[in-house]
C-alpha cells in the first residue's frame, strides 16, 4: 500500500535544551486511521506540529504525499487538516464564515456546497449564521473539524479530538471519523483514551519521551503483547494452589474460591485443554468460568512502565 | 472528497481570506475606529486652528488651521497603522488561531500581503475621512493630489508593517501601545506637526532633524501646499529606508519563526 507520509530521522530539540523527539521514522498508508499513544509530554503534538509546519524541526525530512513539507510547503499544507487540541476559535465570527475563511486560506475557491455537506454532517447546519461564542465546547470542537475539513484534505490530523467530550458526542466523532476513512481520508488521531484507538485504529504507535517505541497493526499488537486470564470459579474453595500445579503460576483469588490462570494471548487454543485435563486429573471441581483479554490500555501502561 | 485543483503560486484565495477577515473586524467596529480619530482631529481643529490658530496669522502661505491638517492626519495615519496591525497579527497570536495560518499554503509574503494590505487598507480610509472632516473646518487646496495619495499609501504600508512587527513582538495587549503612544506620538508632536521646525531656534532645529517623523510630516505637507522643511527626495528617501528596515524584520521573522513558531 502506499505512503501518504513518510518521516525520518525526524528530531526536535527546544531552545530550552528540552529533546522532545529523538529520531523518529515513521510511514503512514493511504487510507488507513493511525492512533498514536503516549503520555503527557510524550512528543505527540511536536510531532503532529512539525508535519503542520507549526514548529520547525531540528533534523529530519517529512513528505505528504511526496512533497517535503519545507521545500513543497503549499501542496504538502493543501493535503493536510489539522483538528488542533485546544479550542482555538474567533469567538466574533460567525461558523458560516469561519469555514469559508478555513477554505480560501487553503487557497480555494468558494463551495457552498461542500462546506453545507461538511457543516450538515457535524450537526452545524442550524448554527451556520450563529456566532462561535454562543457555541458549546462539543459544538466548537465540531467546527474545528469542519474547519480542517473545508478545504477536503486527504490527510486528517485530529489532536486528542474527543478531550472533555461527553460520551454520545465521541461515538459521534468515531463515526464520522470512520466516514471519512470510508471517503479515502488517512487520519492520525492522538488520544488519551486508549478505548479510542482500541475502537478505531487500523494501526497504533506508541510514543514515549520524544521516541517512538512501536508502531503495530491493533490487532497483532493485542495479540503479541495482550495477556489473557483464565478464572475458574471452585465448588470448594482451595487454602492453596496444589504442589501438583506449581509450574503454571497459578494464582488463587477471592479467598480460595477462584483459580486465576494468566497467559499469552498467542498461546491461546494449545495451554488451556492441557490445565483443564490436569486440574481435571486432581480432582478439583468448578462450576464455571470465564475468559478475560487484557485491554490496549494494559498493553500501553506495560509498555510505557517498561521503559521507565 | 479532495480539491486536486493545481496549486497556483500565489494563494490570492488565501491573501483574499485574510484581507476579508481583518476588514470584516473593521466594519464590525467601524464606529469606534472612526469616531476617535475623527472627533481628535476635530478637536485639534477646533483648539489650535480656529481658536487659537486665528491670532497666528499664516505659515509658509497658508492659514495655520491649513496648515497643521497635514500634521494631524500623519499623527492619526501613524498610531491607527501600529495600533491596527499589531492588533491584528497579535490577537490570533493571543486567542491561538494563529495556528490555521501557520499551516496553510500561505507563505511569509502572503501573509504579510493579507495582514497588513487590511491594516493599510484601514489607516488610509481613516486618513481620507480626516482629510474630508478637515475640509469642513478650514479650505484645504491640495497642490499635487497624486503625490499626497502615494505618500499616503506608502507611509500607510510602512507603518502597517512596523505595527505587524510589533504585533509580533509584543507578548501581551498593553505592549501593543507602547509604541504608538509613547514613541511615535511625542515624536509626531515634536515632529512638526504643528510647527515649521524652521520657527525653532538653530540647536533646536538641528536636533529636530534626527526625528524620523519631521520627514514624513515634511513631506507630506509639500504633497498639500509645495512648501517643506526639508526637501521631499530627503523625505521620500528617509520612508522608504524605514520601509526597507521594516521588510528586512518582518522577513527575518518568518525565516526564523521568531515568536510565531517553536
């Protein structure tokens, strides 16, 4: 598949002596929705500012699409939208002339419909002639997308896009973030909640103190570096696991009356049979159980702490 | 979706968007940013050219309220062109909108076309709607119509972008004034806006000459009534000169990002 972008050895070192990116080489596909992870601080926002040409990079190259964000600013910069973290708006003007500014800033012409298609999918259509003051936060969030969107960018950049949005509104996001994937639009999300990328993501990264420690495709990340937890629920509750069973690392929860089993997710189909017969073989009755897969949230906690 | 348009090489939609946007703050306040300067330089008018202009008797051949309109339009021309191109770049800075600018195809020049063009814009519908008011008080016979023009645009431009630098500069609102009221508006004042600086004594004169306003007051007083202090290739030459450091900043700015970017 293709590279919309393409990062190398891309670093930032502030005046203060800060190095909020070590070198980072990333590729980004045409099309795909990428979540990148990190902690306050991380190096996320440098990383989606450099790209925007928002902060200038110490060493390193960036192309959207083929063009390097330096030498070819105006058709790398026409590719690009940028939802920033913050809400900055013109709290003077009205939502109908903010996204026709957005749109001839980017050096377009005027296209009522296509900002009435942008503003209607964000459920701002009613508010077109409204001033951004009189807006909510999840309303100016929302103009901040259609912002990015008037000028029909192909790759979307959406900086912690449902921060302090309630619970309805961000599943409305993910489906319009969806949308527009379905409409060919790569975007890169960074988010505190790893529920989000769990639920969106084609691919993730994860970055920490300005180094970008993997970048994985969700699904085989959740499998190679997932945990899965098998819990038996005992007719009789054991004082401690038996002897017998000291090679599985077994634990015995809820005052004796579970038996917890964790393992890697890869090893899925081949151990469990095997303690079944075994814990089967002893004697030892159950009369349910359940099966548990360690969140993204897990995964990223780990591997953050990991490299503390 | 995609707008596979090809890229011009000047974003003219993108000057245009921003020259739009600071003229729509201008008619949004359109009253406040006439009616100060106006009912100033009525006041001056009323003060120095009526009341106490009437026992001065005439300067280099026309009547002293003539006399002093070019002086007051230069002083309104010169704090509204700071005032309103500082205002303009620092309040994106300020609310942090500033951001959709920075990464959009526009470039350094662009930017600066749409930014100040409006400010200019402004300071020269302010400067003409002074002329116009001044017109009601006193006659005003103006002896090349063309050059006053020109000499309006260009010291207009000229200290837009000093405004736009300042704008730049300046890290909260209450420095955006500091320029226009305590340099350029005692250095108008003392710059002979109401004086011949021939009418000082020598050591007085002499030192008026390294205010850089006398020369633009100067100058623009020759465009109205053909008479200067000091003659108008001096004057012409000493605004483009601050036009040309002015440039050099504002490209320095971009180049480095200063205080615009990280």
């Amino acid at each position: 598949m293709q590279n919309i972008l393409s990062i190398s050895s891309l670093t930032k070192t502030y005046a203060s002596g800060l190095q909020a990116l070590k070198p980072v080489d990333l590729e980004i596909r045409k099309g795909e929705i990428f979540a990148l992870l990190g902690p306050n601080g991380a190096g996320k926002t440098t990383l989606i500012s450099i790209v925007c040409g928002l902060v200038t990079p110490s060493t390193g190259t960036v192309l959207v699409d083929g063009h390097d964000i330096r030498r070819d600013f105006r058709a790398a910069r026409a590719m690009i939208g940028l939802v920033p973290q913050e809400l900055h708006t013109d709290m003077f003007e009205t939502v109908w002339a903010t996204v026709n500014f957005s749109r001839g800033l980017f050096g377009l012409g005027r296209d009522h419909a296509h900002l009435e298609r942008v503003l209607r999918d964000l459920s701002l259509w009613d508010k077109r002639n409204d001033k951004i003051m009189t807006l909510s936060g999840g309303m100016k969030r929302r103009l901040l997308i259609a912002k990015a969107l008037a000028h029909e960018p192909r790759l979307l950049f959406l900086d912690e896009p449902t921060a302090g949005v309630d619970v309805e509104l961000r599943r409305d996001m993910w489906e319009m973030v969806r949308r527009l994937r379905d409409d060919g639009v790569t975007i890169i999300l960074t988010t505190h909640y790893i529920e989000e990328a769990e639920e969106m993501a084609d691919r993730i990264g994860v970055i920490n103190n300005g180094e970008l420690i993997l970048v994985e495709e969700k699904a085989r990340l959740m499998k190679k570096l997932g945990k899965k937890q098998l819990t038996l629920h005992l007719h009789e509750p054991l004082v401690s696991v038996p002897p017998e069973l000291d090679g599985w690392g077994l634990a015995l929860k809820n005052e004796g009356s579970e038996l917890e089993y964790t393992f890697n997710a890869t090893e899925e189909g081949t151990v469990i049979p095997k303690l079944l017969k075994r814990i089967g073989d002893l004697g030892i009755d159950f009369h349910d159980l359940n099966t548990r897969q360690s969140s993204l949230e897990e995964i990223f906690v780990d591997l953050v702490s990991a490299r503390k | 979706m995609n707008a596979s348009a090809p890229l011009p090489r000047f974003n003219r939609h993108g000057v245009m968007a921003i020259y739009l946007f600071e003229m729509g703050r201008f008619r949004r306040t359109i009253w406040q940013s006439l009616a100060t300067p106006v009912i100033t330089t009525v006041l001056f008018l009323v003060v120095f050219g009526t009341a106490i202009g009437g026992r001065m008797g005439q300067l280099d051949g026309v009547s002293y309220g003539a006399f002093i309109v070019p002086g007051l339009i230069m002083l309104t021309m010169l704090t509204e062109s700071l005032s309103n191109a500082s205002f303009g770049i620092h309040l994106p800075k300020f609310t942090g909108t500033i951001y959709e600018v920075l990464s959009a195809p526009v470039s350094a020049f662009e930017i600066v076309l749409g930014y100040v063009g409006a400010a200019a814009t402004k300071s020269v519908i302010l400067a003409l709607v002074i002329f116009a008011t001044a017109n009601i008080f006193v006659d005003i016979d103006v002896l090349h119509p063309f050059w006053m023009l020109a000499f309006m645009l260009l010291i207009a431009f000229t200290f837009c972008l000093a405004g736009f630098i300042i704008g730049v500069w300046a890290k909260a609102f209450d420095q955006l004034q500091f320029v226009p009221m305590l340099v350029v508006t005692p250095l108008t004042f003392l710059g002979g806006a109401f004086y011949s600086i021939d009418m000082l004594p020598g050591f007085w004169r002499t030192l008026s000459l390294f205010n850089p306003i006398v020369y633009l007051i100067s100058g623009f007083r020759w465009t109205f009534y053909g008479t200067a202090d000091v003659t108008i290739g001096v004057s012409v030459a000493m605004t483009l000169v601050f036009l040309a450091l002015c440039l050099g900043v504002v490209w320095w700015i971009f180049r480095t990002g200063y205080r615009l970017k990280s």
